[in-house]
C-alpha cells in the first residue's frame, strides 16, 4: 500500500521539479560537489533557520578560508562569525562550529562520525542535521525530517504526527527504504517552490486532486 503511495508520490513531485526547472536545496547541491562529510555537516548547520541562496554563498566563504576541522578551529573568532554572516543566528553558529570542531579533533581524528549517536552528541546538531550527513556524506540509510517533509506528508494525509521527531519514527515504518535518502531532496523543493508552508500552490500542483489538504486554510 504504502510503497504505491510513496512511488506516486515521488514521481508527481520528481517530473513537477524537472519540469519547473528547479535546483536541489543548498547543502545538497554543496554535497553534490564531493559529498564531503566536513563541509556537509558544516553547511548544514549554517543552514538552519537561513535562505539556500545565503547558504550556499556563506558555506563556499568558509570553505575557502577553512578547508578542514583544524584550519576552523584554528579561524579567528570575529572572522569566524563574519565569514558566516548572515546566516541566521550567526554567532551562536560560530561558537557551535568552533565546539565541533574540537571535538572531532580530539575524539575522532579530525573526521566526521559516521553513525547517529556521535553525530548527535555535537553541539547544535539534531536529527536533521545528523540525518543528512549521513545521508549525503556517508551515503548512509536515514530519515531527515525538516519543516517541509513534516509539513508536506500531514497535508498530504499519508501520516498525522505533531513534530519533526514523530514524523521521522512513523516514517520509519512506512517509508520504503529506497526512499530514505531522496526523501527530503525532492520534498524540500517541492515546499519551497510549489508546496509552500503559507499558500501553497494547490492550483498549479499536480498532486491537489490526491492531497487530503490537512490545515491549508487558504491556497492559491
């Protein structure tokens, strides 16, 4: 039942993004160019609560100035904060970084963790952030849950959960495994360009008709 829905789906939301021409998110076109875990996880930090467009541009400064955890850690505090200015909550940020940083020093070698745990005990780092470096840096098999995938599959009706937590363990049950690392490429996408958090485009999604529509109250 549930691998139907989800191929149909992806499909809809895969040939809809294609034909609107439309870019992956910001640290998946920053992984796409190595799939480095050291800037994956970097850059998805910066890109918490901030535009792709500042992401990318803000990562890319960094990655110039920082190539690895030892020249980041070893970066100036104030050029630090700078660099990734203004990605939101910039300094906190900056101070987050620089705790990583030491840590994957002293306790891994200066290497990114490959499992969950590890990768949740850093600082600033939560389920998502976790989720995608092991999906992109490691290719390993995670769900990441943001806004856009907790958001999308509630509206849609496929599950009805009240956080990004409880989405990702009821997507675990449901969620065919060979969906699990494009999960949140092709939704995160489709929530910025189509199906928005305010006003989605219902009118212009080829989905609408099979979208159960839960708590839009107004679209377009």
């Amino acid at each position: 039942m549930y691998d139907k829905i989800f191929q149909e789906m992806f499909d809809i939301f895969s040939n809809e993004l294609k034909r609107r021409n439309i870019s992956l998110p910001s640290v998946s076109e920053i992984a796409g160019e190595d799939n480095d875990p050291y800037r994956i996880l970097v850059s998805t930090v910066l890109s918490l609560r901030t535009k792709d467009k500042v992401t990318i541009e803000r990562s890319k400064a960094l990655f110039e100035k920082a190539k690895d955890f030892y020249e980041l850690y070893d970066m100036d505090d104030e050029e630090l904060r700078e660099t990734i200015k203004p990605s939101a909550f910039y300094k906190r940020k900056a101070e987050n970084l620089k705790e990583i940083s030491k840590i994957i020093i002293d306790k891994y070698g200066g290497k990114v963790p490959s499992n969950m745990d590890d990768l949740l005990s850093l600082p600033g780092v939560g389920l998502k952030t976790a989720s995608l470096t092991l999906n992109l840096g490691f290719n390993e098999l995670a769900i990441c849950v943001d806004c856009h995938v907790h958001q999308i599959l509630n509206r849609i009706g496929i599950i009805s959960t009240k956080d990004a937590e409880e989405t990702e363990g009821a997507l675990r049950k449901i969620l065919p495994k060979r969906f699990w690392i494009p999960l949140n490429e092709v939704l995160v996408s489709y929530g910025q360009s189509v199906c928005k958090s305010i006003s989605p485009l219902c009118s212009e999604c080829p989905y609408s008709d099979k979208c159960k529509k839960i708590g839009v109250t107004t679209h377009r």
